[in-house]
C-alpha cells in the first residue's frame, strides 16, 4: 500500500522491526526526545545511544580516547586501529567478536574474560550475550555454540580485532 503512492509516507510506530522493514529513514525517540535521524545504514554505523545501538544490533562503548586507546567500564581499555582523542563512541558488530573457552593467544588487541548471560536463535544465528567488566553480543554459528559448551553461566573469553572497532566523536 506505501508503494502505491508517489509522494512522500510517514508511518508512526513503536515496532522496531515495522520501522526497520518499512523506512528508508528512521527517525528515533526517546523520552520524548529526538536523538537520531538517517537511514539504517547511518544508525548501523554511528549510532547516537544505547537503545539506538541495541535496535540495530551493535555494540556501542563510550568512552575517552587518548590516540588508539579507549578507556571505558571504569578501568577498563579498548585497542583499536586508528588515532582518536576524546570523548567518543565505539562501535563493534557482533560479527566481529569471536569467543573461545580459554584465554585466547594471537593478534587481537581487546580480550576479556566474561560469562554467557544468555542466547538468542535468530535463524542460522546465535546472539550470545556476554556479561562481565566489557559486556559484549557475539554472533555465532548454532555449531560454534556447540562445539563451545555455550550456555547460560558458562565461561567464555571474547576477542575483536582492533581493526574491527569503528570510532567517532560522542
């Protein structure tokens, strides 16, 4: 029916996924207030806050850069590839974050300890939702969660590549 008309369409709604599947540009409230206008491309990339971040399905960090270095949680660091200085956002896509039973060797820069709060199926994916000092969602085969032992209270360790952190000022 929104196809049919040749000018412009607003839908008013509070379904995350009717604004996703029928908007080219999403505009986001909370609390009454605007706080991100674009395309879903544009809110995948830099989103604006937590409930923006956690609608597209990202990890967001603020925190205070000082050159590749981001201190977040308190105490805890962030690694990442280019240069920034501030106070800034961080975004990892939970494609990004690999788990591993044990302390993992190698060349990503940003690893922690945690536990598996709890898994979501959807469809040939498993978001597993990782608490502890940096919580992180990973995105995983239903294999990986497997072969892993991944279920809810288990350890785990969580990497990203500092190559895969996106960075941009708060």
């Amino acid at each position: 029916h929104l196809d049919a008309h040749d000018g412009a369409r607003v839908v008013v709604t509070h379904d995350p996924v009717d604004a996703m599947t029928l908007g080219d540009r999403v505009l986001v409230l909370e609390n009454g207030r605007v706080v991100q206008a674009g395309t879903l491309d544009a809110l995948r990339e830099q989103p604006r806050s937590r409930y923006v971040a956690d609608l597209v399905g990202v990890n967001l960090y603020r925190g205070l850069a000082d050159g590749t270095r981001i201190r977040v949680a308190g105490d805890r660091e962030l690694v990442t590839a280019g240069d920034a200085h501030g106070d800034v956002f961080a975004v990892v896509h939970p494609r990004a974050v690999a788990l591993h039973r044990r302390e993992p060797e190698g060349t990503p820069r940003n690893v922690w300890a945690g536990t598996v709060d709890h898994l979501d199926v959807e469809g040939d994916r498993v978001r597993v939702i990782v608490a502890g000092p940096v919580p992180v969602t990973a995105e995983v085969t239903p294999a990986a969660v497997t072969e892993l032992g991944l279920t809810a209270g288990a350890p785990v360790w969580a990497s990203v590549k500092a190559t895969e952190i996106t960075v941009y000022p708060a």
